[in-house]
C-alpha cells in the first residue's frame, strides 16, 4: 500500500512536469517556425493544462477503465472550479474585465449540456467521442476568429495569454523538451493510473470514485498553479480563462478520447450524480463571473471551497459507489 501510495505522488509530479515541459517546447518550436503568437496562446498553451488529464483518461480507457477517465473528466472539472477558484479568490478576490470571458462562460455551460446530453443513456460510445473531437476543432476554430477580433479592440486576456509564450529558445532545446515531454507524460500517466487502481482496491472504491477524486484533484494541480501564479501577478483574467478553457477542453476532447479508444456503459452515478454536481459548479460560478459586481469575491470563494469538501466528503463516505 505504501508502495502504491508513493508511486501515485512520483507518477502525479512526472504527470504535472512533463505535461509543461512538453508545453513549453511545443509553443516555443511553433514561435520559431513563424506561428502567430495568437494562434499559440489559443491552442498549446490554452490546451497545455489539459495534457494530463487527456493522457490519464486514454491511459484509463486503454486499461479498460473508462468510468476512471470519465470520472477524471468530471471530478476535474468540479475541482477546477470550486477548489482552484474558490482557493484562488479567498487569496485574492477575482475582477472579470476581459470580453472573451465574458463569451466563454455561457460557452461553458452549453458544453456541459452537451456532456449531460451524451452521458444520458450512461453510455459512451465510438461515434459520440467522434463527434466531441470534431466540436472540440469547431470550438479552438471559432475562439480564434473570435479572439482575433477582440485583439484589435486590445483584449488584455488575450495580450497576457501571448506574454507567456517562450522566447528565444533554440530548435534543439525546444525539440528536446519535446521528446522529453512525449516520452514521460505516458510513462507517469500509467504509473498514475495503476498505483491509483492499487489504493483503489485497497479501500474498496469504484473506478469512477477514484476519478472523482484522486486522479482528478491530481490532474488539476497544473490550474491550481497557473490560477495562484496568474492571480498573484495581477492578471485575474488569466486565472479565470485558465479554467474556463480547460473545463471546456476536458468536456470536448478528454471525454472524447475514452469513447473512441474503448465505448462502454458507464456507472449509472456519472449521469445521475456527478453530472449534476459538474453543472451545478458551473452554473454557480456563471452566476458569481457575471453578476454586477463582475467579479468572485473572498465570501463566493469560501462558497465555492466548502461546496468541493462536502462533495469529496460525500465520495470519500460512499467510496464504493
């Protein structure tokens, strides 16, 4: 047990590292090949702090475990916005200025309709992950007409996304870093998945409940840091986009990706529970992103944190289910 223990906590930091070395090499190539600087920020970067739970969740579905990867889509989602947000506004309360956000959120909401939509039946099937990952390219498409649009307004999301872009960074170095992230990002997202399995088993939990909650809280730390980073610097919007973006992307293609690599019938308590939750969150921070105020202050952070203890609690006490 304590073996396993040890190898979830190696394979999560690997997992978290390799995903941004991969990241960084990736944006930092693209900058060098002449790629616009929008295009990078709305793609690699935008799409950098979903990389482990994609690898997780195709790791899962390839073990034959799609409720873990479902889970893990669902728990990260939750975790992204009542855990990171609601700790990242009780350190700083979060100002929405930015247009684009203003657009996504709504977004949000009818992507998680979409999840509800497919989850329905409790089945993920080959032609439903298809038809994610062509939403998901129709999605990234119209962001970057979008966001073109809101650059020549001046949109400060959007100047901060293209100030994280490396720069100066050699071929070599960036392909290696590259190769580097390719070849660990699997390697720990397997090590993660098969301890996580262990300890799962161990105590007794479903495959869903450990995606609910290990693997999932595991997969957000890149948010976490990203969120505290952006808040810390002054650019509340970053923080915010950061999981507005990844929420999305974990709906349209980390879901998707389990479908196609192994359709199933899921547990019938990732529709008829944790969907519930998922959207509920969702809805919450809409309501608090949008109101007059136009901000998430440190009383709707406390709201937000003490909504995913209760909930981590509730999995953690019907662990089995």
């Amino acid at each position: 047990m304590f073996e396993a223990v040890a190898f979830l906590i190696v394979g999560l930091i690997f997992l978290v590292w390799s995903a941004d070395r991969l990241v960084f090499g990736s944006a930092a190539l693209a900058r060098n090949f002449g790629i616009s600087p929008l295009v990078i920020g709305m793609t690699i970067l935008a799409m950098g702090s979903s990389a482990p739970e994609m690898m997780v969740s195709a790791t899962a579905a390839l073990d034959g475990k799609t409720d873990t990867a479902v889970g893990n889509v669902l728990g990260s989602n939750i975790a992204n916005i009542a855990l990171i947000l609601g700790i990242t506004a009780l350190i700083k309360p979060l100002s929405i200025s930015s247009a684009v956000l203003r657009r996504e959120l709504p977004l949000m909401i009818a992507v998680t309709v979409i999840a509800g939509a497919i989850l329905w039946d409790n089945h993920l099937g080959f032609v439903e992950g298809i038809l994610l990952l062509i939403l998901f390219v129709a999605f990234i498409l119209a962001m970057l007409r979008i966001s073109r649009n809101e650059k020549k307004n001046g949109d400060v999301m959007l100047d901060e996304q293209e100030s994280e872009i490396p720069q100066g960074v050699s071929n070599m170095k960036a392909g290696f870093w590259v190769v580097v992230g390719l070849i660990v990002l699997p390697l720990s997202a397997d090590t993660l998945v098969e301890s996580s399995v262990v300890i799962a088993k161990h105590f007794g939990m479903s495959d869903l409940v450990i995606g609910l909650t290990i693997i999932a809280v595991g997969t957000s730390l890149p948010e976490l840091a990203a969120s505290v980073a952006g808040v810390m610097k002054g650019e509340d919007d970053m923080a915010v986009g950061n999981i507005i973006g990844s929420n999305v992307f974990n709906i349209l293609a980390v879901m998707g990706i389990p479908g196609i690599l192994n359709p199933s019938v899921l547990s019938e308590l990732a529709m008829g529970r944790d969907f519930w939750v998922m959207l509920g969150v969702s809805l919450l921070l809409v309501v608090m992103a949008l109101g007059k105020s136009r901000s998430i202050n440190r009383i709707e952070g406390s709201i937000l944190f003490v909504v995913f203890l209760a909930y981590q609690a509730y999995l953690i006490v019907n662990m089995t289910a």
